[in-house]
C-alpha cells in the first residue's frame, strides 16, 4: 500500500546579507597596454572598463570566498553554525574534487553545512540564488550561503586582448534566510546551447594532458559580438519576464543590477527594459572588469556600499554568459 509523502512546509525567503571582497592588485588600463596591443582609450570605448583587480597567488578562490562570507554572515547577524548549505558558483575552479565549497565551509567554521559546486560561468550567482532561494522556501535548510568566487587571470590568456583587458578576479556573497514575506521572485532562467561556442575553453584538460605544450594550454576564448547580440536579443526579453513574475513595473523598479560584462551592454539593456529614471543602475564594470561569478554580488554589495541602494529596495539581478545561459529574478535588498 502505497503511502503519501510528507511535504516541507512552504515558506519564503530573503536576502539576509551581502559581502563582498576585491584583490589588492589594482591594474589600470595603461598597465595592461603594458602587456598588451591596445590602448587605454580602446578599452575603455569597448567595454568601459578603467581598471581591474587581480589576484595575487595567496588570493585564491577558497580565500576570497572565506573572506566574502564572512562579510555576508556578519551583515546578516548570522554567524557559520547557523548555515544548513555552501553554494559555491565558479567558472575558473582548476580542482574539480574536493568541491570548493566544502572547503570554504570548512574553513568558515560552517560545521553544520553541505557543500555543492555550481558550474554556470557568468550566471552561476543567479542560479545558485535560485536554489537557496528554492531550499529556505522548501523548509530543507534554514540559512544557505550562495557565494560566486573567481579568479578569471587563471583561465584567460594574458596575451589575448580581445579578452585578458577584461575579465578580473574578486569574490562575492549573499546570506539567504527565512522571511515572512517573499524576498526572493521566481527565477527566470534558459540556455540558448546552439551558440555554446561564442563563450568556451580553446582545448580540454585531458587534451592538454596528452600534449603538454604549453602552446597548447587551455584558454577561455569568446565571441564577443554573438555574446552581445544574444543577450540584446534573447537575456533582455528574459529580464523583464522576472519583473512581471514579480509584479514588479519596470518603472517602480529601485535597482538593476546585471551581469557587469560591459558597460555599453548593461546600458543598452537598461534602455530596453524601459526603467524608470529614478533606478540605480550598477556599473561596478568601470572599476572592477568582468568578474563571472562574482560580478553581481559584487556590484550588488558596491551599491549598497555607497548608499545608491538601500535596505528593502527592490533590485533585478540578472546573470548571462557561457553556455550561452541566463538566470534572474527580484529581490529585496537587505
């Protein structure tokens, strides 16, 4: 006889905290002309970047997440025996076991935590956001870490221009908790897989290791105008389907906060979406590059850093990249 299966109860979650940290290395755009054929005004004119961060060999992925965590828990009031889960999204991850998520938890001191990985390059925060997001509503786990963490110097050829003046290092975090109220929309997410080359590596590890030229490495490589055109087109029409799941009016929106890949790019989309002129737009891109994973907790905590964005303000988050795939949805800022 077959028996019914007892649900969680349903509840809603919220962004609790946000946290943030950003190497020390700072490269300005004349440092990277230093190493590369271009110019300082070329860079900035494609992509509006006027400096980056990159991380130096201490700084690694575990550490910036650590210490991005930290400031995420200490601005929620939550302290690490009080996560259920780590969600550790990253791209430029050069150790797939064990999973960098456990050893960031263990790290923190987070005893009582799993730890999962998520691999979704650019939008991984977002997805990750989502699962939190999933597991607090669920009742599975009462506070859950979402950290994106990368260090792009890693897997960018430093000689690539097209490229290494744009991708950088840096880490962020968010604490997401129970809420009476709902904090966190419904996500909205999709891969548009015919166009996986425009955003991928140039070779596989097990390629490299049969042929260890180190001519032959692999390196990111990326079809910028196909990636642009592809968010123009298929992200834009995405972002605003997570304010009408919402219901939020693109109007009424506080602030908009989309993956930091170019600054040409988040103005553009902005204008699509029709925002009302009282929004904060995060442009965090001009001081700190394409960041992946890290890119929109970053620019998130920067925002509210300065007071552009405050407490309960609601905030469109939207991350895209390789896959080519996309996530987002609202929330309301802590």
């Amino acid at each position: 006889m077959s028996q019914q299966i007892r649900a969680a109860a349903g509840g809603h979650s919220r962004i609790l905290g946000i946290g943030g940290y950003r190497p020390r290395t700072v490269v300005s755009n004349d440092e990277m002309c230093a190493r590369v054929d271009s110019s300082p005004q070329w860079i900035e004119s494609r992509s509006g970047i006027r400096e980056r961060r990159f991380a130096q060999p201490d700084e690694t992925l575990a550490v910036m997440a650590v210490a991005a965590a930290g400031k995420a828990l200490a601005h929620a009031g939550a302290v690490p025996d009080q996560v259920d889960l780590v969600l550790v999204a990253s791209m430029s991850n050069l150790v797939q076991t064990p999973p960098l998520s456990v050893r960031v938890a263990e790290a923190l001191g987070a005893r009582n935590a799993a730890g999962v990985d998520v691999s979704a390059a650019c939008a991984g925060f977002c997805h990750a956001l989502a699962i939190a997001s999933d597991a607090v509503s669920a009742g599975s786990a009462r506070h859950v870490l979402v950290i994106g963490t990368e260090r792009m110097t890693d897997i960018v050829d430093p000689l690539d221009r097209s490229v290494s003046v744009l991708f950088a290092d840096g880490a962020g975090a968010a604490v997401v908790g129970p809420s009476p109220t709902p904090g966190i929309g419904p996500v909205v997410r999709g891969a548009a897989g015919r166009y996986e080359q425009a955003l991928s590596m140039s070779a596989s590890w097990d390629a490299f290791a049969a042929d260890p030229d180190p001519r032959r490495r692999p390196w990111m490589r990326m079809d910028g105008r196909r990636v642009f055109r592809w968010a123009m087109e298929e992200v834009a029409p995405q972002a605003r389907l997570a304010l009408t799941a919402a219901g939020v009016e693109p109007a009424g929106l506080d602030v908009f906060v989309p993956h930091q890949a170019n600054l040409r790019m988040i103005e553009l989309m902005a204008e699509r979406l029709g925002l009302g002129a009282g929004t904060a737009i995060a442009r965090d891109v001009v001081r700190s590059g394409n960041t992946s994973a890290a890119s929109v907790p970053l620019a998130l905590e920067a925002l509210l850093t300065a007071g552009t964005a405050s407490t309960g303000d609601t905030a469109l988050l939207m991350g895209f990249g390789a896959g080519l795939n996309f996530a987002g949805q609202v929330v309301a800022l802590p």
